[in-house]
C-alpha cells in the first residue's frame, strides 16, 4: 500500500519525472512482442486459415469452406476425444494441484534438509518430456518393464499412467509456484493464529489456502491449458491406444496432420482447441476473481 | 474505478490468449519449421538422399560411400548426402520436408500408394523411359518387384533394398522341446496354439501398440479366405470390398485368436518398433511371429545367437474352407528411391540409382541377411549369412501367383492410418467383426 502512495505522489511532482521513474516504457515489451507475434499469434492466424482450406502438405492449400468443420462435428470420434481430454483435464488437475500445493508449502518452511529435498523435487522439470515418456515408456514395459503388469494395455492403466507421468513431470513446477506464494504470507497471521490458539490444520485451512487463492488459480489455469495441449505423453507412451481409448484431442489433431497429412482438418482440431483453451481460461479467471486483483492482504 | 477495469480486461484477454496460444505452437511450429535441416534441392553440388534409418542403413551408405568416389558422380559433378531418417518418424518426415525449400533429392519409399500423393502433386521424376534407355536399369531388376511400385503403368522407383515377405517365424528351441512341427493348416495352428498355452508359453509375439504388425494377419487370412482379388478391389477404391464374406470371416478369426490369449494377454501395449515384440519372441516367452522378413535382420543385430541357431521360418498355412493359393505372398516386394523432379542434379541422381543395381550393392544385401530383388540375386545367394534362409525367401516369392503389397502402403497415408485404428480397435477387443467391417466400408 505504501508503494502506491508513493508512486501517486511523484505522479503530481511532474509529469517529466513520471515518465522516467514510472511504468516502463512500451519499447521494453518489444521482444516479447515480437517473440509473440511470430511463433504464437503468426502461427495461430495460420491454422485459423488452414482450417477453411484442404492441404495435404504439398501444393497449395486449396479453399473449402467449413467443410473441415462440418468433418470435425460430424466426426464419431470427437465425442470421445472431448470427453477423454476433459477428464485427463480434470484428473491432471486433481492430481497435481493436491500435491504440489502440500509439498509447496512444505517447502515454503524452514525445516532442516529443505532446500536439498526441493532441489531434487524440482529435477523432472529439468528433463525433456520426451525423455520421461520414453523412459516410463521403458518402465511400463509389460514383459521387460519393472512392474511387468499391463499398465498400458487398459483404458484405466494407460491413463492413470498419462496423468501421472505428467504429473511427475509438472508437480515441481507448480510446487514452486506454491512455494513462493506461501512464502509471501505474512509471519504475523500466523503468529496471531497461534496466540488464538488455532493448531496446524486450522493455520493452514484458514490462513494458508486463503492467501493462496490467487496463486491456485494462476496454477489452475497453467495445469487446465497444459493439459489441453498434452500430447507427447500420450504419443510415446499409448500411440492413443489401446484402440482408442487414450486419443485425446492433442493426438486426434496430430493423427489427422501428420498420420493422415490433412492438415486443413487437423488445423479445424487445433482452432478448436485454443478457443476452448482461452474460453476456460477466461471463465477460471473471472470465477476466482483473480482479474480484479484484489489483494489478498487488504486491512494489513 | 472504470478505466482500471478496461486495463485488467485487457491484461486478462492477453493472459488468456497467450496461454491458449500454446496449443497451436505445436502444429504451427510443425507448419513454419519446415525449412531446417538438409541442403536438399539446392546447388546441385550436394545430392541428398533420405532413407529409412534401420539396421540395413549400412547397405546404403556404402552404397553412397562407393558412389561418391566414382567416376560418374565425378562426371555428373556432386555427391550425394546420406540422410537417416529414424523409422517411425520417416513418413511425416519425408512429408515435411517434400513440401519445403529443403526437400531431399532422392527418397526411401514404399512405392505405390505411399508415393502417389508426391506423384499427384508433380514431385517424381517418371523413371519409365530413363529405365527403357538405360541397359543396366532395363535388365537390373526382376521385372514383376519393379512395376510392383507403379502408379498407373509408369515406374517412379528404383528397388533399393530386398524383398520382404511377410513370414512366420518359429522358436526352433521351442518348437523342438514341445515336440511341435510348424503348421500348414489353420487347425494345426490353432492344435499348437492350445498345446503352447498348456506349456504357459505364449503363442505368437505380436507388437500390437504400432499397429501394422495386426495388420499382417488380416492381410494373410483375407488372402487365404478369398484370395488377392478381395483386397485388390478395395484398393481399386471400391469400399464396399470390405463387405466380403472373407473379410468378415477374417476378423472373426482374428477375435477367437485374441480371446484364446493366443497373443499374450499384454500385446496391446508391446511394440515392434522398439525391440519389446523380438525381445519377447528370442527370449522363448512366445513361440511364433508372423513378421516381415527384416525380422532376420532384427534379430540377428539385437539376438545373434538366436537369429544364427534358433530362429526358424515357414509360409503362412493354408485356412480350411478359403479359396486363396497357399503359395500367396502379402509383405513389401521391395522399398523404392525415387527422384525430387525438382533435383538440381538428375544425372547424380540418377547414376546413383544404378548403383542399386550393381554386383557390390546386391552383395552387401545379401550380406546383410537381405534377398535382393536384382535379376543377379540368385547366384549370389549361395554366400548369404543364412543360405537356406535367403533361398527359402526367394523360391517363396519366385513361385508365389499373387503377392499382395501390404494394405496399409497400398492404400496410401489417409485411409491406411484410418485403416489402422480400426483394426487397432479389432484387436484390443474394443470392436466386433462386424462394427470393424462396416467402420471399414465408411472409410474414405
């Protein structure tokens, strides 16, 4: 609060001043800008096109109207696709959030041993996700692997494996996020808390996960489009299989661009998802309440 | 209070945006990246070759190493670069980069429907009358593995590597202890099967996670049933093919094999590609595998002893009641090289095509546990790693009246793909004969 003030004050001393000691400047957002533009908004208005088009890699794109997007509703496989992703959507969410959000406010604290064990939670994030698919792919081997059971040979095993293996690999990422939001809470609500009496599962539902609120959504979001776009996993590990039990819509779209080289459909499957990537996002985003940036510390 | 919420509408729009924005990165960077790696079609000076990057690559590059010294690729003036494109990623591979800058010169292939969309869109040189000029490309080739490539009646391929009938293959070691002799009936197969599974011994290794090694079985028991005519229609494009009483009966042959555990109860999940299936056969826990012929090769580079003294071999038997010859064949005649048309430099190109056809290439090939599909094979099959392994494959295909080219490479990338998940879905159980065979005929 007292930053603010402070800012608001120079803001009257004169507008020359503000202007070097103020927002910065929009030039410092041109690399992001253009980094942007090129490999996501570029890319984006291009699939857009590709959509309206039948393309098979070679040649030109040829103009066919909504016909890819009569295909994609017409087609018996989304139906279930769409469910698969929400649900691998959902059961990633469930499962990382859960965890992360312990282990990031474990290591929020200042036990002994701490910043070892964070260290080492945080290596699969380091890793390819290539290389962890291939090597839980190895794992799960149903002859050779070390369990030696048909993980991936069922519906429930080959996604239980999906999301866990995801999991695996983007816990350390949100538990870092977590731990730099509960790091952020105030020493002195506990303090209160505890001359209040409250114990430790008390402190933490009443004052931990509140003043994590904005740090779950921003987690939420993060886990909920990354799991829209999760692909390689399921690549490697299931092909979409057994049948088609595991053929989330990341695969389907790859399946139909670089398996079927229909590039105009898988395009319509790819369009589809970044609109429901940022209609989600926009929806988890008003819901919580995270938009109007209310602090989480008001009356502090 | 009215301005502050415009400014965070927009930041929301921005994070909303740039979140969702990752989930075209993907295929838009597959779109826009086209242009990385290889020289491709560009001076002239350096010709490049893509081919599927397996065990018998070897073959190849000494191929190129030999070419690239010689007198016509100093005459034509280049050389030519060897790219190994690794196996499962070859088709979207090849597909990428024919549609950028950067496309090679001279690619592996399947021919027929796996070249026909290059051929559609004007990307092949048509090889019909540079092999009718040239003596050493007319006689170099068994006449009936080179047009088994064609699209229309003209030759887009040279026959690059050997032929590859699709086998079954038998644990001798196996075979030998259970007292067993490998089948020539489909009642005899299932008689074993059952004697097998007694002994807790798998009976066929299958890599049911990549697909097309399902594939095969249909193909065989679709040609046995109802001979090569049934498939030929559906490849003609007539998808009321699938409709044939073989087909059906095929599949439902298929059903009973799977629900008789005669697959292992995992083999939805073990791949082929990735060395599970082999693994599983050499090592005894499956007594059989129905495979192309490259499995001497597979396992000969990854279990040698078994590969030299246990590995045996035996034509696909015959289905009681089918009207198809015994002696039919399904599998790959061969892999093609076809040319860019947008080479800089056709004549290397094509000088390194008739090195395909020389003594010394056939010879690696052979070396390499290969049959080659060159009109001087035979002769040299007599110093082939496994002698009676080469002269098996080569009498099976020589004498066979119908050799069918695999479904999936016939059909083309669209409809083979589309192919697959259905028989995917066959063989994990997820669909009946009757739901595989009318998903089939909705196929376009």
């Amino acid at each position: 609060m007292t930053s603010t003030v402070q800012k608001t004050s120079t803001v009257e001393q004169g507008s020359r001043k503000a202007s070097r000691v103020g927002r910065p400047h929009a030039v410092w957002a041109l690399p992001a800008v253009l980094f942007f533009t090129f490999f996501a908004v570029v890319p984006m208005g291009l699939a857009l096109y590709l959509s309206f088009t039948s393309w098979d890699g070679l040649g030109d794109p040829r103009p066919v109207g909504l016909d890819n997007w009569k295909k994609l509703l017409d087609d018996p496989r989304l139906t279930q696709s769409l469910t698969l992703t929400v649900v691998l959507t959902v059961a990633s969410w469930a499962f990382q959030t859960v965890v992360a959000l312990l282990l990031g406010v474990w290591a929020a604290g200042r036990q002994r041993n701490r910043a070892v064990l964070s260290a080492i939670f945080f290596v699969p994030f380091l890793l390819s996700s290539t290389a962890i698919a291939i090597l839980f792919y190895a794992l799960l081997d149903p002859n050779f692997g070390i369990i030696q059971a048909d993980t991936l040979g069922s519906q429930s095993g080959a996604f239980l494996a999906i999301v866990f293996v995801g999991g695996w690999q983007f816990m350390p990422f949100h538990t870092l996020i977590y731990q730099g939001g509960a790091r952020q809470i105030p020493e002195v609500l506990y303090q209160a808390a505890a001359i209040d009496g409250a114990g430790r599962y008390r402190q933490f539902f009443s004052i931990t996960l509140p003043q994590l609120r904005h740090t779950i959504t921003t987690s939420t979001v993060l886990i909920v489009v990354g799991s829209l776009t999760y692909f390689e996993t399921v690549l490697i590990l299931t092909k979409g299989g057994p049948g088609t039990d595991t053929a989330i819509l990341p695969y389907l779209m790859y399946e139909a661009g670089f398996k079927q080289y229909d590039f105009g459909y898988a395009s319509a499957i790819a369009t589809s998802l970044v609109i429901a990537a940022t209609g989600l996002s926009l929806v988890l985003v008003r819901l919580s309440g995270f938009g109007s940036m209310r602090s989480t510390r008001e009356g502090m | 209070m009215e301005s502050n919420r415009g400014r965070t509408f927009s930041r929301r729009w921005f994070l909303g945006a740039g979140t969702a924005s990752l989930a075209t990165a993907g295929l838009g960077a597959g779109l826009t990246g086209c242009g990385s790696g290889g020289s491709g079609a560009g001076d002239g000076k350096t010709v490049t070759a893509f081919v599927y990057g397996d065990d018998a690559v070897k073959v190849q590059q000494a191929a190129v190493d030999r070419y690239n010294k010689s007198a016509a690729a100093k005459k034509a003036g280049g050389t030519i670069r060897l790219q190994k494109v690794p196996g499962s990623d070859y088709s979207p591979k090849l597909r990428t980069a024919m549609g950028s800058p950067s496309a090679p010169d001279v690619f592996f292939n399947w021919g027929g429907g796996s070249i026909r969309t290059y051929e559609e869109a004007g990307k092949l040189v048509d090889l019909t009358d540079i092999i009718a000029d040239d003596p050493v490309l007319k006689s170099g080739f068994l006449p009936s593995v080179l047009s088994a490539g064609d699209l229309k009646g003209r030759h887009y391929g040279i026959p690059m590597r050997g032929m590859q009938p699709v086998i079954l293959f038998y644990n001798k070691s196996v075979f030998a202890e259970h007292k067993l002799q490998p089948p020539t009936t489909w009642d005899q197969l299932l008689d074993i099967n059952a004697k097998l599974k007694k002994a807790k011994i798998t009976p066929f290794a299958l890599g049911g996670s990549d697909l097309w090694p399902n594939l095969m079985w249909l193909e065989y028991l679709v040609d046995r049933l109802g001979g090569p005519e049934v498939f030929k229609r559906i490849q003609d494009g007539d998808s009321e093919g699938w409709g044939d009483p073989a087909v059906l009966r095929a599949a439902e042959l298929v059903k009973q094999l799977v629900d008789d555990g005669a697959f292992g109860s995992k083999f939805t999940s073990v791949s082929y590609v990735n060395g599970g299936a082999p693994a599983v056969f050499a090592k005894g826990k499956a007594a059989m595998h129905l495979m192309g012929s490259w499995e001497y090769s597979t396992q000969l580079g990854k279990f040698p002893d078994f590969a030299k003294s246990n590995l045996g071999w035996a034509a696909f038997p015959t289905v009681e009641g089918g009207t198809g010859d015994v002696r039919n064949v399904v599998g790959n005649p061969t892999n093609y090289w076809s040319i860019n048309a947008r080479t800089k430099n056709k004549d290397l190109a094509v000088g390194f095509l008739k090195e395909c056809a020389s003594e010394a290439y056939a010879k690696d090939l052979v070396a390499n546990g290969d049959v080659p599909t060159t009109s001087n094979a035979k002769k040299l099959l007599a110093s082939a790693p496994n002698p009676e392994y080469a002269t098996f494959q080569y009498d099976l295909v020589e004498k066979a009246p119908a050799f069918t080219l695999s479904w999936d490479q016939a059909l083309g990338d669209a409809l083979g793909t589309k192919m697959h998940t259905e028989i995917g879905k066959l063989f994990a159980g997820k669909s009946s004969p009757s739901e595989f065979v009318t998903a089939c005929k909705g196929l376009k």
